[in-house]
C-alpha cells in the first residue's frame, strides 16, 4: 500500500464551508447597521417653513372657492399636521422598530408640534369658530379638537398617526364649509378677546420652555411662600415673618437638554406659523389695536429660533465660558417672543 494512501481525507473544507457562512452573516449585519445609520442621518431633519397665505389659496382653489376670513388659520393648522405627518421617515413618535426607534430628536421636535396644534385646534373649536360661549360648536371642530388630542406615542389600536388624519379630515370639512359664506354651514370670528385668550396660553407655554431651556446650566429659583397655618395664633403668626421657602437648586439631567431644545424647535416652528396666518385672518383687528407691529415683533424673534443648527450636537457649556450654550441662546429668544406676546395681549385688552 502507498504510504499516501494512508493520510486522513483533508478536513479544511467543512471550516472552510462555515467561515464563509460567517463573513456572510457578518457582511449582513454590517450591511444592516449601515442602512439604519443612513436613515437615522436621513430622517434627523427639520422640516422648511411655508407661506400660509399660498397654502391657503392653493387648498381653497381645489375647493373651488375663495380665501375668506379664518381660511388661511384653518389652512395653516392643517398643513403644520400634515407636515408632522408626511416629512422626512414620516411620524417617528411611536416607532417601536430602528432606525426611529433609536431616535429621539425628531419625535421632540414632533412633540412641540403637536403641542401648539392642540392648543390651536381647542381654541378654534372654544373661541374661534364660536360667536359667543353659550353659542352651538361646530361640528367638525368639536371631532378634530380630541383626535389631536389622542396620545403622541400610540403605535396601534388606534395609531396616532390615523388619529391625527382623522383631525385633518375633519379640518377640511369645516375649511370647506367655512368657503361657502353660508352662516348657518360654519363660521369664524376673529375678535379680539378670542385671540387675547389664545395668546395666553402661548404665553404660558412659552415661559415654560423658557424656564427649562434656562435650566440647562442649573438655575436658584423661589418656588413662593410656603404654605401658613390659617389656625396659628396671630401672635406666632407675626413673629414668623419669613414664608419664603429656600431656594432650590434646578436643573435639567444632561441626557434632557437635547430633548427639551428640540421640543422647544418644534413648538416654535408650528406656532410660528400660526402667528402668520393670525396676522392675516385677524388684521383689521390689529390695524384698529395698533397691535400690528407687536405681532410682527413675536414673529420675527420666532423667525430667530428656527435659524439652522451649525453643530452636529447641543453644546452646553457655561454661561460665559469658553464653549456656545444652546439652550440658553434658544431661551433668550423664547423669552424676548414671550415678552412680545405679552404686550401684544395687553394692546388688545385695551378697549
């Protein structure tokens, strides 16, 4: 027998065989990670502003009919959802799968939106749409208002990307309706005590967010008097002259701030927008409150929050140190538009 007979069958190709199946599931995963990399990059995106007065003309025009008072509001709240909606990787709150699952900047930026679209859509619905509170509500506001009111972050069962469609549709209708010029179909009052109290509550919501955003580098607040015992003797009561609680140190987590900017960006980016189309719809009210230009003033510090990020991250450095603080930046400009809103109210509950 030939002593090479003899030697054992080679067992290189078994290994072999599975060093490629390894390299392939390997070039899979990398493949894989890559792709969620990519679209993670794709869908960390902002969305444009838009002109209010063009939407509108351009959604009345397939209805066949003429912008009137209220139509560019009705529009502008629409095309903001709709936005949320249809933008770059579509609604990401509720993704329970990569990439959006790993993200968290946009769905903050998506949470300010639909913050100041609620608010808008309860007021239309409140004051808006209503000549006076013991008035009827219109029939599609009052069906929008709770289905942009539904839950951010609901991935089935009903989504909250069906909810919110629904909102939309119904906004058509009453949009529709309102082109008509029939009073008895629907109507919008632009009064000024109606946009008064919508401005209230931008106004809260924007010392809000003032206030967090400030509270990125820690912040010795006075939470008010403490609580006094009515029953105390007024004699114990004069010697304890000093409610004022102690200051408290506040301030945001660090893995918060970036979620909290980005909040911020949103809200002020819809409610920006609605500012527009307020300056259109409710102008004769303006011009006759000389409040035109304060309006203009909100709009143009709001204009300011939404310039581009030139940082890939949210710095946060120190007040007056070496590194930018953005969240300090985008609170002054909260803080100077809230500043503004409020003497915008005060000129319109003048007589």
């Amino acid at each position: 027998m030939n002593a090479a007979d003899t030697r054992p069958a080679s067992p290189s190709s078994p290994p072999r065989r599975a060093n490629w199946i390894l390299r392939g599931v390997l070039g899979l995963i990398g493949a894989y990670v890559l792709l969620i990399l990519a679209l993670m990059w794709w869908w960390d995106y902002e969305p444009p502003q838009f002109d209010v007065v063009k939407v509108a003309e351009q959604r009345v025009a397939e209805k066949n009919q003429h912008v009137v008072t209220g139509a560019v509001l009705a529009s502008t709240l629409m095309r903001s959802a709709e936005t949320l909606l249809d933008k770059r990787g579509g609604y990401l709150s509720n993704d329970k799968f990569p990439p959006g699952l790993f993200m968290d900047n946009v769905p903050n930026w998506e949470f300010g939106v639909i913050t100041a679209t609620r608010d808008l859509s309860r007021e239309m619905r409140n004051k808006f749409a209503r000549s006076q509170s013991q008035s009827e509500e219109d029939v599609d506001l009052k069906e929008a208002e709770p289905l942009f009111s539904s839950p951010n972050d609901r991935w089935l069962l009903p989504s909250s990307e069906s909810q919110y469609r629904k909102a939309i549709g119904h906004l058509d209708g009453y949009l529709k309706r309102l082109g008509t010029g029939d009073p008895n179909s629907a109507q919008f009052y632009a009064r000024a005590d109606s946009l008064a109290d919508y401005l209230d509550q931008v106004s809260n919501r924007l010392g809000s967010l003032s206030q967090r955003l400030s509270a990125s580098v820690g912040q010795l607040r006075l939470e008010g008097d403490a609580p006094v015992d009515p029953a105390a003797s007024s004699s114990n009561a004069a010697l304890n002259t000093n409610t004022t609680q102690a200051p408290q140190v506040v301030q945001t987590p660090w893995s918060q701030i970036d979620d909290i900017f980005y909040e911020s960006r949103g809200y002020t980016w819809a409610l920006l927008e609605q500012l527009k189309a307020i300056q259109v719809d409710f102008a004769p009210i303006l011009v006759s409150k000389h409040a035109m230009v304060s309006l203009k003033q909100v709009i143009r510090e709001l204009e300011e929050s939404q310039k581009s990020l030139s940082s890939p991250i949210i710095l946060n450095g120190r007040p007056f140190g070496f590194f930018a603080n953005h969240s300090l930046v985008m609170a002054n400009y909260v803080s100077r538009a809230n500043a503004a809103v409020i003497d915008l109210k005060s000129l319109l509950d003048r007589g």
